[in-house]
C-alpha cells in the first residue's frame, strides 16, 4: 500500500484525479479505463486507491483479480505473483466476495493451477459452506476436477465423488465410473445395485436399465475377494424377480459367482434351480449350455487330478474312487434330461399346449410309470376350452391306447368313459373319442359293446337334458353329438358288418331324418338295397335324395336314379321313366338342361317313339340356355336326318335359324350346315342363298374363314355374275362394320348392330340394301 501511494501523479491524470471521489465507482472506472496501457504496478496502485474507497465492488475486485491472475498465468508456479494472487483472493473473500461463486470459482481455478491440492480442496469446502445451496452448482465442478487428478488421494477422492452424489443424485453414473476406474468392485457394485432399484432413476447418458443390469454382473463377475461381504445373491435374485426377460443372463452370473469361491454344490443348485424355473428357450438354452460347460470342467478337472495322484492309496479307506465317474455321470444324465427340461420350459410358457405334452410322453415312453403319470399329470393340467397345438381328446386317446397295448383293456375303458365327461369345446373331439373307444372294442372281438357305445352315442339328447344345459349357460357339445357324420358311419360300418339289412337301412333313414346325410350315402344306400333286390326301396331313397339336395349336390343322385329307372321299367312302364325325366328337367339348373333333355331324347328313341323323341328335341332346344342351344340343333339335325330323312332336316335347319333364338355364331355354323346340306344333294341355287342369307351378318375382318368358304363355293358351282355379287355384298358388309364402329365412337356406346335379316330373306346384289324374299 505505501508503495502504491509513492507512484507519482502525472499532469495527464490530474483530470482523471479531480473527477474521482470517495465514493464514485464510474470515475475510477474510466479511471482505470483510460490507464489501461499503463504499467501493472500503476493500475495495481489505482486498483488499491479504488477498493480502499469501495472495498465492496465486485466490479472493481472481479478487475482487479482477473488482470492478477492474467499476470501470474504467464510466470512459474514459484513465482512471487502467484503468492500476491493468493493474498489477494484472501483480501476480497474478508472484503464481502465470499458470497460471489465466481470469486471463488477463480481462487479454486488458480491454486489448482498452482497443484496447490490441499489448499484448493480447503478452499472449495469454505465456498461450499459460504455458498447458498442454489449456486454450489458453480464449485462442484472444481471438486471433481480435483478428485479426477492424479495426485489427488484416493480418499479424498471418493469423499469428493459421495459429497457430490448427495448433492446431485444424477452424479450416479459418474460416481460408479470412478470407483471402478478406483478399483473398488464392492462399492461401485453396491452403488450399481441401488440404482437399479430406485424406480425414479433415469440415466442421464440414456442407458436402459438393462445395460446397467449387464454392468452390474460384470461387477459381480470380479474374484470373489474384490465383492466379500456383498449380498450376491439377494442382489441378483431380486434383479431376477424384477427383471425377468434377463433372467438367463442373471441366473448365470450367480451360479458363475459361486463357482468361483469354490461352492461347487452351491452354483450346482444355482444352475438346477434356474433350469427348472426358465420361461423363455432363450434363457434356458443360455443357462443349460453355461451348466454344461460348468460340468465339463468339473469332470476335466477331476480327470485331471485323477492323473496326477500318482501315489499308490488304492488301500487306502479314504480313497475317493468314485468321485470321478460321478462327475462322468452327472454330465452324462445333464445331456439325458436336457429335453425334459426344455419341454418343462415349453409348457410354463402355455400349460395348456397338447403338442408340447405330446412330445412330453414321448420322452419317457421307456418308463411305463412316468409315461403314465405324464399323461394322468396333462389330463388333470389342460383346460380343453384353452387347449392349442392339437386337438384335446388325443390326450384321452393317448393314455387310453398305451393302457391297451400294455393290456390293461378295463383301465383304456375307463380313460375313454372319463374323456366322454369331459368338458370338450366341439362335438367332434367327443365325437372321436367315442369312434376309437368302438374301434378298440372291435381290436378285443366285442362288436356288440361297440354297437351299443355307437348307438349311444347317437341318440338324442332329451328335452330335459337340452333345457337344463340351456338353462347352466349355453349348449352343451353333448346336445350336438349325434349330429356327427363322423359316429354315424361308424354305426353305418358296424350295422354293415355286425348287423342285418333293415337295422342298417334304419340306420340310414335316421340319418336321413336328422339331415347329416350325404349324395355318397344316398347312393351307397340305394345301392345296398338293389343288392338284395328291393328296387322299389331304392328308388324311394333315390327320390328322397333328389328332394333332399339341390345342384350341384343332388346332380349324381339324379344321374344312378335316371340310369336305374331306364334299366328297370324302360321296357315295362315307360310313362314312369318318362314322368321321372320330366321332374329332372324342371328341377335341373340352367346349365344341367342340355344333357337331361338330351338323356331325355335318347330315352325315347330307345323305348318310346321317334315323334316324342323330335317333340323332346324342339322343346330342349327352346328351354336351354342361348349358349347351349347350338349343341343341342346340331344333335337334332343329326337325329332327324337319321330317322325322318333330310326334309326333316331342312326343317330343324330352318327353325334354328329363323327362330331358334341362336346367337350370330350359332346362326352362321347352322346356315353354314345346312349350306352343306344342299350341295350335297345338288341343291346349288338354295346354298348361295344361304351364304347370302349369313352375310348379312357376318363382318369380313372378323370372321373371314366364312367368306373364304363362300369364295370357294362360288368359284366351284358359280359363275362371273354370282362371283361379283359376292364380293359386291363383301364390299357392303365391310362398309356396313366401318360406319357401324364409327357411329358407336360417335355416340360413346355400345350400339350400331348390324340387323339379321328376317326369315327366308337374302341379299340382292343389284339394290344394295334390299331383301327379297326367297323362292
């Protein structure tokens, strides 16, 4: 200070002086402004003058110290400077800064510049102490500073890091960091632990608590000195409970912790209980292939000191020769039970799955008493209503067929009586069950029990039982069981085997009667009848049959009842078969008309007369369908050709064409047969009117296979004359299409169809358009 005081005053600062009063902090701040380039030791006197005036400005000490410290930054640490730094930091803290973060932000910043630890950390603990908790943010950083230098003790360290956990619960993931950096397993584990725990925890670097859990075993996995006097494993059983999608990895970590403090016995439990408790295949198959592992050391190991024991104790009582075929055994009866123990794994996940249980029983179908009671064991577990994988009745099956292959036939019955109680979710599973209880009386020569189980079993329930199981909440499937096709043929089968024709035919009218019967069994019923000559019987099942079912079921019952009515009372009682054929005519679809009424005709040329046989013809050839018509003209051209000659023919011929109702193509092949038709017989004049005649319809681009055919006739039977008429009605027909496809661009529709010409008309070559009637 008096050394500050004896600096001269010069004649440019007298101005500066004279503004300058006691308490006036913007004067010695332009003061200081205007003397920036003047030497330290004059801006340091000016610094002095000015705090003792104002010596609680933190504008004139925040100056003051940063130029100090700018100063002394560029000088060795053993300087004097950084001393008067010191002194000064001391003087503003006594001065009131002490309440200023930033001040002793600086002071911490410079002693730890200075490697001056313990006084920095001194200093860091009196601003912690001065500081209001809602700014000590702006020293913990410092604290962890010095905490994270290598000179720093570890002690000191760690009571850093703790201080500051307290302070800031979110330092937890640094904190562990640095304890294992620190090499102190046990607390950085234990810490680890607590966080995984805390439900509010939330990862300030975004780590999931899985990758913490996976920390944590890491941890765990150190020797076993590094984590003594730790909870292990309530640490690691409760992550299990909590955590249980990482349960593998837990489980493992435990067994492989206790392996290494040498607990064999123990991590050999740890191991069996988390095989037995695994839910996923996931974890089962991490923990099996680490048991697996464990136990082949363990059997390597004791092989290994089997060979070097070469001292002879084979007299020796407390010789242990059995301790390594145990281990060879215990890993050996691991490897047996591994798909046990991953069926068991399987059915936690579903308990209800039948194939799972399935594989199950094949697992110990060498052991007649756990094969048993593994299906005794999945009768008593599956819920039939929950059941998936396979049907539910193939465990009642199962356990019944192996009692019956070890010949225990009264205990495969009382399985099955047991699975007709149960409480199935469709009438098919009780269905099967009664089907393989009848078969399994059948294998032991008793057809009579299967009857009567089958007869059963198809009766109906009352109208008691139906009203009580409507009134406890639904139908039950039992209401629905005689309803099975499935019981029904094998009732069918045993009455066809066991039984006389008429409880068999009782048994297909009943099934007739509740409607489960099918076109086969109509068929296989008539056609056991007709074996024993009872026709008449046949042909009424034939009847029921075709009022029974309609098209496309009822098409082959139709097809045996026409053929064995044509075969029996063809001859003898034609106006029934004829009575028959006109039922199916009018019950057949649209698309079964032609073959019936073709079946119809042959019918009638066979049995009956050939004029009933032209009226069938010309009454299909009105009732088909305009597709079907063609096919059915054509046969009838044929037939009358044959059996009237062909004024006939021309007669069919001209009504298929005129008023047939045939399509375009249709017309044109019959114009084009009946054309045919009269070339052969020389009629020339009649087949160019007929080509005429289909010209008017008929357009050359589309279908030139037609005009090529009357090009060909023309050059064979016509002359120069009839030639150029017909390339003239060309020329019109293809002029008559073009403006036809131009009219419909015009309009946007579908129209412009050339109009056929009427009956017996054709066209005239000398008037274009014109249509005279042919002679």
């Amino acid at each position: 200070m008096a050394a500050a005081m004896e600096i001269e005053v010069s004649a440019d600062d007298v101005a500066y002086e004279e503004d300058v009063l006691p308490f006036s902090l913007s004067g010695w701040l332009r003061y200081l402004s205007a003397r920036r380039a003047a030497p330290p030791a004059k801006r340091a006197a000016i610094y002095e003058r000015a705090l003792r005036a104002l010596p609680g400005s933190y504008k004139l000490w925040h100056a003051y110290l940063t130029e100090l410290g700018d100063a002394a930054r560029a000088l060795p640490v053993t300087h004097a400077a950084h001393a008067g730094l010191n002194v000064a930091f001391e003087r503003a803290l006594a001065a009131g800064m002490s309440r200023m973060p930033r001040v002793w932000h600086m002071y911490a910043s410079s002693l730890l510049h200075q490697r001056l630890l313990t006084r920095a950390r001194r200093v860091l603990d009196r601003a912690l102490r001065s500081l209001p908790v809602t700014q000590q943010h702006h020293v913990w950083p410092l604290h962890l500073r010095l905490a994270s230098l290598p000179d720093c003790p570890a002690p000191t360290a760690l009571r850093v890091h703790g201080r500051h956990l307290q302070f800031d619960p979110d330092h937890a993931e640094e904190f562990i960091a640095f304890l294992v950096s620190a090499g102190r397993w046990r607390d950085a584990a234990q810490h680890l632990a607590a966080a995984i725990d805390d439900e509010g925890f939330v990862s300030v670097k975004g780590t999931t608590k899985r990758q913490l859990l996976l920390d944590l075993c890491g941890l765990l996995a150190q020797p076993p000195e590094e984590v003594a006097r730790m909870p292990v494993d309530a640490i690691l059983r409760g992550s299990i409970r909590k955590f249980p999608e990482e349960a593998g990895v837990l489980w493992t970590c435990l067994a492989s912790h206790y392996a290494r403090r040498g607990l064999h016995g123990k991590a050999r439990d740890v191991f069996e209980e988390a095989t037995t408790t695994a839910t996923t295949v996931k974890d089962f198959r991490m923990v099996f292939d680490a048991y697996l592992h464990f136990e082949h050391a363990m059997a390597a190991a004791e092989l290994e000191l089997g060979q070097a024991n070469t001292v002879n104790i084979q007299d020796c009582w407390l010789a242990d020769r059995d301790s390594t075929d145990l281990a060879m055994a215990r890993l050996e009866r691991l490897l047996e039970r591994r798909p046990e123990l991953l069926n068991s794994v399987l059915l936690r996940q579903n308990p209800h799955d039948v194939q799972a249980w399935h594989e199950r029983a094949k697992i110990f179908r060498m052991d007649p008493a756990r094969h048993a009671a593994t299906y005794v064991e999945t009768i008593m577990t599956v819920d039939p209503a929950k059941a998936t994988g396979k049907p539910p009745h193939t465990l009642w099956l199962a356990l019944a067929r192996m009692y019956e292959d070890r010949g225990s036939v009264d205990c495969a019955r009382d399985v099955l009586h047991g699975a007709t109680q149960a409480n199935f979710t469709a009438a098919e599973h009780l269905a099967a069950v009664y089907c393989e209880w009848a078969h399994m009386e059948l294998r032991h020569q008793d057809p009579e029990r299967a009857i009567d189980l089958i007869r059963r079993a198809t009766t109906p329930p009352s109208i008691e039982a139906t009203t009580r199981a409507a009134a406890a909440g639904g139908e039950d499937v039992r209401a629905k069981l005689h309803r099975c096709l499935k019981l029904w043929l094998v009732y069918l089968d045993l009455m066809t085997t066991h039984g006389s024709l008429e409880s068999t035919c009782a048994v297909y009218d009943k099934m007739h009667d509740l409607g489960v019967v099918t076109p086969l069994l109509v068929l296989d019923h008539a056609t056991l009848l007709e074996q024993h000559g009872r026709f008449e019987d046949a042909f009424r099942v034939y009847e029921r049959g075709v009022r029974s079912f309609k098209h496309p079921h009822a098409d082959a019952i139709w097809e045996a009842y026409l053929t064995k009515s044509v075969q029996r009372h063809g001859k003898s009682r034609p106006e029934r078969v004829r009575d028959l054929f006109q039922a199916a005519v009018l019950q057949s679809p649209p698309e079964r008309k032609k073959a019936v009424y073709l079946r119809y005709a042959r019918f009638e040329e066979d049995f009956g007369l050939a004029s009933r046989a032209m009226k069938v013809y010309e009454e299909a050839a009105s009732a088909v369908p305009a597709g079907d018509r063609l096919g059915v003209y054509e046969v009838y051209v044929a037939r009358a050709a044959e059996l009237y000659g062909l004024l006939k023919a021309r007669d069919v011929y001209r009504q298929a064409i005129v008023g047939g109702g045939l399509p375009d193509e249709g017309a044109r092949a019959m114009c084009v047969g009946f054309a045919d038709l009269e070339i052969g017989i020389g009629e020339v004049a009649r087949a160019r009117a007929l080509h005429v005649y289909a010209a008017a319809f008929t357009d050359p681009e589309v279908y030139p296979e037609f005009w090529k055919r009357w090009n060909d006739f023309e050059v064979q039977q016509g002359d120069e004359g009839t030639f150029r008429e017909m390339l003239r009605a060309k020329r019109t027909m293809a002029a008559v299409a073009r403006d036809g496809a131009r009219a419909r661009r015009a309009i946007g529709a579908g129209g412009g169809v050339v109009e056929r010409p009427c009956a017996g008309q054709r066209y005239d070559g000398a008037q274009q358009c014109k249509w005279i009637r042919l002679v």
